[in-house]
C-alpha cells in the first residue's frame, strides 16, 4: 500500500494524468482510505485553479510592438 | 481561441489591421515571455519576444495552419530565444532556490511515510475567494518570483497557459521527467504560502 508521503510525492503526476495504469491505482486506492491525502489533493486542486485565476501582468508597451510590427509588415511589402 | 476567431484575426492582420496586431500582442505576449524567459532568463526574455514578433509579421503570409496560432506564436518564440541563447543552461536546469514558505518536505512525515503535520482544511474554497484578499494576492506573487526561472515558467505554461506536459518539453527542449519535477516542485511552494496564509492569516 502506498504511504502518504509517496502519494505527495507523485500527487503532481497523479493530477496530470502521467501516473502508468498500476500507480494510478495504488493512488486512488490509498485517497479512499486516507482523508489527509484526500484533502491534500483538493487544496492541490485549489492551488492549480488559484494560480490559473492569478490576473496576468497586462503587457505595458503595446502600441509601441504593434507599430514596430506594422512597419516590419510595409517594408516588408514593399522591397 | 476557437478556428473561426482565428481565421478572422489572421485575415485582418493580413490586412494590417492595428486592432487585430493589439489583439495578437496582448492575447499571447505572456505566453511568448514565459517560453523565453525559461530559455533565456529575465535580461533576454523580452528582447527575444520582440525578435519573435518580428519573426511573426514576415512569417504570417505563408502561415499554413498546420498547428494552432497559439503553437505557431510559442515555436516562433522558442525559436527567437533559442537564437539568443549562448551559455549552457543544463546546469541550472533544476536548481532549486528557497522559497518564502517552504514546500511540503520530509519534515512533514513520521518515518513510517504516515502525514506528521496533516494539512488542515482551509477557510475558502474557491480560487475567487482566495484572491479577493490583497495580501495574499501579494503574497502569492512574491511566492512565484522567488521561484527559478524555469520553474516558474513550466508553472505558467502548465496552469495559465493550458500547455499539455509534451508541448512543453518541446518548446524548452527539456525532457518529460524534468518538466514534471519543475512543475510540481512548483505546485508545492505556491501550496505552501497558500497553507501558511490559511492558518496564519498573513503572509
């Protein structure tokens, strides 16, 4: 049976869905008899979505990117 | 982006629409500076995008579409960065810097493998709840810049981005089972302030 710290350690995979068929089940086993490890999961779930929800950096120097980009394009047409 | 936006934006960047340019930058300039700040760190990260969307408007009259825009924007970006990069990076491809909060360690568990420190449940449950508070807003972007720059942009690529794990090794150019310990080691600090911020109430 796997131990809780084995499951912390491979949680990250367990969450991608990089985990071979026989470890997957050795973790859903373990998260059924384990109310820890269940609730380490769904605080790992929570960190994703926060991170996910975190606003971006807004990009400051648009217009300047978009003129350098508009330029490169006319030159571009014509040589 | 669905196909029918995208085939609308290209058609108007073909036609140097200013809007659809803005649109274009400010959709996937963070997705762009992610993939160069993990090849080239934050002194090259920006001037790479900028090569990058150069590289861009000479490329879109003969984009065919054989991959999404978003992919298109990100190998062009890999590429951009790629050219600018000099050192060798394998050396500090999983250094692991200390982090405000710690991670979820060994100190966590009893020598049997069983929880010591057993996580607690936590007063929100939901990523709006959690970043309505300022402070741990702050505390969570404190947390991410003390994160190494590959680690940090694996992060991003993963959760922000939607990247599956693959796309990332190849646009890196590092392998699966290094993508995957960056990315949880990760995880683990920004769990780490989110569990100390929910039993302490500060940063």
């Amino acid at each position: 049976m796997l131990r809780c710290k084995e499951l912390v350690a491979r949680s990250s995979d367990y969450l991608d869905g990089q985990l071979t068929l026989g470890e997957n089940l050795l973790a859903r086993q373990h998260l059924l008899f384990c109310k820890n490890c269940r609730c380490f999961i769904k605080q790992m779930r929570l960190t994703q979505a926060t991170i996910k929800a975190l606003p971006e950096a807004p990009v400051d120097d648009v217009e300047k990117i978009v003129q350098r980009m508009t330029a490169a394009q006319r030159s571009d047409d014509t040589p | 982006m669905s196909v029918d936006d995208e085939t609308h934006l290209l058609e108007r960047l073909l036609r140097s629409d200013q809007q659809a340019f803005s649109e274009l930058v400010t959709t996937y300039q963070g997705a762009m500076r992610a993939v160069a700040y993990a090849i080239l760190g934050s002194r090259q990260a920006d001037e790479a995008v900028q090569d990058a969307w150069l590289a861009v408007v000479r490329g879109l009259p003969g984009f065919q579409r054989r991959s999404s825009l978003k992919t298109w924007l990100l190998t062009i970006t890999a590429n951009a960065a790629k050219n600018r990069y000099k050192q060798n990076r394998r050396e500090v491809l999983l250094d692991d810097l200390p982090s405000p909060h710690g991670t979820v360690g060994d100190e966590r568990f009893a020598g049997d493998g069983h929880w010591l420190l057993a996580p607690s449940a936590w007063h929100e449950d939901s990523p709006e709840a959690l970043l309505s508070q300022d402070e741990l807003r702050e505390c969570l972007e404190h947390t991410l810049l003390s994160l190494s720059q590959l680690q940090s942009s694996v992060l991003v690529l993963r959760e922000r981005q939607g990247l599956e794990l693959e796309e990332i090794c190849n646009l890196l150019g590092i392998s699966l089972s290094n993508v995957r310990v960056l990315l949880h080691r990760a995880r683990l600090k920004v769990f780490a302030t989110l569990e100390h911020f929910e039993e302490t109430g500060q940063c």
